[in-house]
C-alpha cells in the first residue's frame, strides 16, 4: 500500500480533518495537491473547536529567543494521560533542549517521580558533556 493509497483512505473519511489533528486548511490543500487526490472534503470551517481556535490570537507577541549553545536552557512538562497504561503509569515527563529540541520522555506513575528522573537528567549532562543548564523552563 503506498503513501497516497493511505492519505485516501484517510481523506474519504468524513471526519479526515480531526483524524489527521485539525491542520491548517492550506496545509491539507498541499497535501490534496501532492497525493494528486480528488473530491469532496471537510474543512476546518465544519468544526466549531477550529474556528474557535483560529479566531483567537496567541498570548505571546513575541518568540522566545533561541540559546546559541546546547543544553542553556531545558523545557520540562508534565502530561496526564486518561488510561492507565499497563504499568498503571499515568503520566508523561518531557525533557526537552530548547537549543536542538533533543527530548528525553518518561513515564512516570505520580508526579512526584517528576524530581528523581529530573535530577538523573541534569546529573547525565553534566557528567557526560560537562554541561550545566543555566534556565529550567516549566509551563
């Protein structure tokens, strides 16, 4: 099965615009004009969360200025998946440089196990690049 017999399977579906994550409208024209595909679609027009959204400006004006070394400064995130995996873990700790996007991802069953894979990280950096992240960003 090639790429473009998947896109039309996906893109036959009546609801193509949320399986593949609400992209932008242009975006998907793009990917309708390189897979050579045809018909009839759903847009980002017939979901109300995507007009919503595209409605609304971002709360930041400015982007973040980009660390000119690697690991200046580490992004961390905590997420709660719904199901329990079968490890009972329910959530995910991301580790990520901000200079080249490098991530580091566990799965951690309570938060507080946030600190102990935390610390390992910048322990692991340290010790193998002699490097010390100068900011820890959280959201």
């Amino acid at each position: 099965m090639s790429n473009s017999d998947v896109y039309s399977v996906v893109l036959k579906s009546p609801y193509w615009h949320l399986t593949l994550g609400h992209p932008s409208d242009a975006y998907l024209d793009q990917l309708i004009e390189i897979q050579n595909l045809s018909g009839e679609y759903t847009r980002s027009k017939d979901f109300q969360v995507c007009q919503h959204a595209k409605l609304k400006n971002c709360p930041h004006s400015k982007t973040l200025p980009m660390p000119k070394s690697p690991f200046f400064k580490i992004n961390m995130d905590t997420l709660q998946i719904p199901p329990l995996n079968q490890k009972g873990q329910q959530y995910i700790l991301f580790l990520i440089n901000h200079f080249s996007r490098f991530n580091q991802i566990f799965m951690i069953e309570r938060t507080n196990e946030a600190e102990s894979h935390i610390k390992s990280f910048l322990n692991e950096i340290k010790n193998k690049l002699n490097i010390i992240p100068a900011l820890l960003h959280n959201d």
